[in-house]
C-alpha cells in the first residue's frame, strides 16, 4: 500500500513482486485499494482539519468508501495499511481514525509503530530514488 500511495516505478515493482511471494492476489489487491481510498480520504479530511471554517466538517463527504467496510482481507491488515498510507500522506484525522480502530481491536501499539515505520523508510526509498531517476534523466 505504501509503495502505491507513493507511485514511484521501480519502488512499486520491486515492493510489488516481493509482495506476490507473499500475499494473495486479494490482498495485493486490497493494498492498492487502501492506497486509493486513503489517497481521496486524506485529502478531503486533512483539508478540513485544516480548514479554519468548521462548517465543513457537518457536511456528508458524499464520498464512496465501500471498500473500507468491506477490503477483502482481514480488517486489520487493511488498517494497518491505511494508517501508514495516511502517514504518508499526512492526514493527522485519518491516523487517529484508523489507530483508534486498531487499539479497539487488541492491535498492539508496537505492529502500530511498525506500519508507520513500513510507510515511513518506503517513502524515503522512493525520494532517493526519484531523485536520483531525476538526476540520470
């Protein structure tokens, strides 16, 4: 999920063909939808947290987030993957969101800790080699 919430090519084909070893088709697949449901969610609800004019917050998002309920996979490893694609992406709401969804399951703060970890060195891998793409281009 991270890998996808991030897009760089060669990231996404190296995380995506050790994740094939690994993880089922449905849950490969579930991961890319975490990506693309947090990459709408985290926008919209990270700009209303921001936004100084609450008024928007009262307002249904009218957003279809059908997936979230129903991921194809289990429930946790789906919000794991949403916590480290909205740490990515920086939506503090939506980390707390799905943390709080964790904790209430019995999901330790340490497996927590390790998703933010996960996104957090797949994001900076990615960077470095964006750039150094960049730089060889």
């Amino acid at each position: 999920a991270s890998a996808h919430a991030i897009g760089v090519a060669p990231v996404v084909k190296a995380i995506e063909a050790q994740a094939a070893t690994i993880l089922s088709p449905e849950a490969l697949s579930a991961a890319k939808s975490a990506a693309a449901i947090m990459g709408m969610n985290n926008i919209y609800y990270r700009a209303l947290h921001l936004m100084k004019n609450q008024e928007y917050t009262t307002l249904p998002a009218k957003l279809r987030m059908n997936v979230i309920a129903n991921p194809g996979v289990d429930k946790m490893d789906f919000e794991l993957w949403s916590t480290a694609v909205s740490a990515i992406n920086g939506c503090g709401a939506c980390m707390d969101a799905h943390e709080s969804e964790l904790r209430k399951h019995g999901i330790p703060n340490t497996q927590v800790q390790a998703a933010l970890r996960i996104g957090a060195v797949v994001h900076a891998a990615s960077r470095i080699i964006a750039s150094e793409t960049a730089l060889a281009s």
